[in-house]
C-alpha cells in the first residue's frame, strides 16, 4: 500500500520481536535492532526468544517477504522514519524502581541517526516523567525529531493478537501541532486496528505512562482481592470458586483475573506494582499507593501457604517424600519461568529435603538451564509414578483435563494439591483423591 512505511525496532527481546514480526504482518517494512548478537542471529532464523503462538510464523513469513531483517548495528536506524523503544525496563537490582539503563542506551544509540521529521516512539513500561525526560533528550540532538509514548499491553500467549487487535490504542504526544502529527503518524501505523473501531486515546505523555502502570496494578489487585477472599473462605469453609463465579456476573466486576490460586508471578505484573509504588514515593505520592505493597505481600503469601500445604500432606516431614510438580512456567501457554510461583514453591520443597520432581511441556529447559540443581522429568508420567504428593501449579489444559480414575492407578498416594483451582474437586475425591486447594475451605 501507499502507506507504507520504514519502521525501526529496538530492543528485540520479547517485546520488540512481537512488535517488529506484527508491523511488517501490518504491511511495513522493518529493522530490529539489539545489542544481543545470539538473539539477533536466532531472530534472523526465525526463531523467537521465547515462546509465543504465531510468532515464529509472522517473523518467517517477514524475513521471506524481504520487509524484516534484524541487525545489531544501530546505523540501521538512519533508514527508518518511526523508531518504536521496546528494551526491558527490569526491577533495579536490591531495588524496587525500574532500571532504565537499557531504555537510556537504547536512546543513546538511535540520538546520531535521528533526521529531522523522525518520531520515536517509547513502548517499555517506564515510571512517569521518563517521556518527557527523554524527549528533551532527543531534542537537544535533533529539534525537528518528536516523541511519542505508546504503551503496550500485551500478554503472553496472545501477544501477537493483542498487537494486531488490542482492546485499545493509547498515544502520549507533546500539546499542539506537534501532538496531533505525532498521533496522525501512529494512526498510520496501527490503520488497520483504527479502521476495524479500535478506541484511540490520545493524550499527554504522564496519562499515557499512568495507563500503563495503573492497568497492571488494577490486574495486580484483582488478583490479590481473590486470594485475600480465599483466605476468607478457608477460614469459613467457603468455596473462593464459587465465590468467583457469583461476583463475576456482576457485570460493573466480570469474572475475569478473579483466578483464586497461587497468584501472579511473570515478567510484568510483580515488578511493574513495585516500581509504581517507587515511582510515587519519588513523587511524594506513595501513601496513595501503599494498598500496592499489600498487593504485593498477598500475593507472594500465596507461595509460603500452599508450601505449607504441601508440608501439611507430608505428616510435617518431607525429607525423602517424592513430590511431583505439575507446571513450572508462571503461566500456562508459555515457557517464560520470571518470578514463576511454581517454580519458587518448588525450590522451597527441594530446600527442606523432599524429592521434587517437575514436569511442564515448554519450560523444562529453562528450569534446566537456570536451575541445574532441581530434578525434572519429560513427561507427566515419569514425574508422577511413585509420587506420594502431586502439586499442580500451573494450569496447563493437559493437566487440568487428567483422568483422576486413571492417574491413581500409578501414584503411590492419591494426594493432590490443586494450587489453581482448576480441577473439579468432586470429580477428584469421587475417584478416591485426597484432594485439597487454597480457598475451598471444604477441603
Ligand atoms: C500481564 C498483563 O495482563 C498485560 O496486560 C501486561 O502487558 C503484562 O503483564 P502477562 O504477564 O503475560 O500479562 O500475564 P497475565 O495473563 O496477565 O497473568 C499474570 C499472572 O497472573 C500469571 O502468573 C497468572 O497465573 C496470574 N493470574 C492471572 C492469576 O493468578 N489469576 C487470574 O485470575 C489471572
């Protein structure tokens, strides 16, 4: 189409791989652009950082096409018009705050290729006020260079989709003329989306950033409501299941991340909720944000209680006791393990001397690699034969839809510990389980 145009993509960890794959699937042309040579390589065969639906497929079909390549040299950039920054914004190390390093140098990178009428376009989650620090930055190199801030919320295992068609389209642009030519651009980008009705709010650079942040602490605490009700149900003898159902047809709540369980974990909600609360004690403003830290301890409380459980089904004694885990992704649908709940509660069990063994269909070499000392197995079956405990901590549909009749044939006891919630438990003790979870208080 006319319309095309010359994008740059820098920073290709998940983030920008998504991004850079889904513009060219929009019709564009474009450079990615990282530091990492490995990652530049595997990305130039094809193959993605991590486990996403479709990517592989988009990023083939791109670099067929002749309209995507990946480079780690920076002058790449002089040939594009709208540079998107989509580097990881981690926890600072023995912090809370989010490191902006990789941000900053990604930005020094870009500064000599700049041109005038060029926009630069921020995606990574970053503290307010970054936006604005860093269009000062740009401008006092190139002053006829904008920037714009463009939030991201996409989630694993649907991030592709939730590129292509996001629920809504957030633009933070500089006031006047400048502002609108900015947005006009990123309408150009997105034309598609726009024309299929998706919402467009264009606004300033903080509510763009506050979106952002703001979103991921409202998931963050939704979830941490439910796990707090769960308690409550463990103390009354309710059911956090049904609970979930009934106040999810309250359609001013809908029953979405009202996932009673372990909790979040991942490389977003956890370190986006504390770098929030650091960012608005830097502003004066962290007592309107303390329920964060609440948040927080609700959820990583999650873990100590279902290792709790799971040393409650050992008779308090687990040296020995074969345990299997179920999951070790933070998610099912990935392979991502950052700050992964099940593999935390795992860890803690193998720490008090139970033999743990974990299986998972995507992540196990990543608990290899960064976990060599922790046992895993292949296949479920080969984790579960001969366990006395079976945790299930990460809801795969495999092993949400196991056969509780055929499974008690190979176990040695018939314990499991639903860390999700997401196995009938009438279904589990009619088969002869000792079946248990957090928040059915029943059990
Ligand atoms: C999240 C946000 O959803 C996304 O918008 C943002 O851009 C990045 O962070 P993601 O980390 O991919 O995305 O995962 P998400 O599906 O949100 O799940 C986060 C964690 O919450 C997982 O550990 C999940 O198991 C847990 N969760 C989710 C629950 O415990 N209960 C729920 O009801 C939902």
């Amino acid at each position: 189409a006319d319309d095309d145009l010359v994008l740059s993509v820098i920073g290709c960890g998940y983030l920008g791989a998504v991004h850079a794959a889904s513009m060219v699937a929009l019709g564009h042309t474009v450079v990615g652009i990282d530091v990492d040579r490995a990652k530049i390589t595997g990305l130039g065969r094809a193959r993605p950082p991590l486990y996403e639906p479709r990517l592989a497929e988009l990023l083939s079909d791109g670099l067929g096409s002749g309209r995507l390549r990946f480079t780690t040299d920076p002058a790449a950039a002089h040939g594009a018009t709208v540079h998107f920054l989509c580097v990881g914004t981690p926890q600072q190390p023995g912090g809370a705050a989010a490191d902006l390093r990789h941000l900053d140098a990604a930005v020094t990178a870009l500064l000599p290729y700049l041109k005038p009428g060029d926009l630069v376009v921020g995606k990574s989650t970053v503290p307010v006020g970054t936006a604005a620090r860093l269009r000062a930055r740009i401008r006092s190199v190139e002053p006829a260079a904008e920037l714009a801030w463009n939030p991201e919320f996409l989630r694993e295992g649907h991030a592709v989709a939730d590129t292509l068609a996001p629920d809504r389209i957030v633009y933070g642009v500089p006031g006047g003329p400048a502002g609108i030519a900015a947005a006009d651009l990123l309408n150009r980008i997105y034309a598609k989306a726009v024309a299929d009705g998706t919402p467009v709010i264009s606004t300033d650079y903080a509510t763009a950033e506050l979106t952002k942040a703001a979103a991921n602490a409202f998931l963050a605490t939704k979830i941490s409501f439910i796990n707090a009700m769960a308690d409550l149900c463990d103390a009354t003898g309710g059911d956090v299941v049904r609970l979930a159902d009934a106040l999810g047809h309250d359609r001013r709540i809908g029953r979405q991340f009202l996932g009673a369980g372990l909790g979040f974990g991942g490389g977003c909600l956890p370190k986006d909720i504390r770098a929030f609360l650091a960012r608005a004690e830097e502003l004066g403003a962290g007592a309107s944000l303390a329920f964060l830290r609440e948040v927080d301890a609700i959820n990583l409380h999650r873990r100590a209680r279902l290792v709790e459980l799971a040393l409650a089904a050992c008779g308090g004694a687990p040296a020995g006791k074969r345990i299997a885990v179920l999951g070790a992704a933070f998610k099912p649908g990935s392979d991502d393990i950052r700050d992964s709940p099940a593999l935390e509660v795992a860890e803690r069990l193998a720490s008090v001397g139970a033999d743990v063994v974990i299986t998972d269909p995507r992540a196990l070499d990543r608990v290899v690699e960064t976990r060599p000392h922790l046992a895993v197995a292949c296949t479920l079956d080969e984790a579960i034969g001969g366990a006395e405990l079976i945790l299930l901590l990460t809801e795969w549909p495999e092993y949400v839809e196991l056969d509780p009749v055929a499974l008690r044939e190979v176990v040695d006891r018939a314990v499991i510990i639903d860390g999700r919630n997401a196995l009938d438990p009438a279904r589990w003790r009619a088969a002869g389980w000792s079946y248990r979870a957090l928040g059915r208080g029943g059990s």
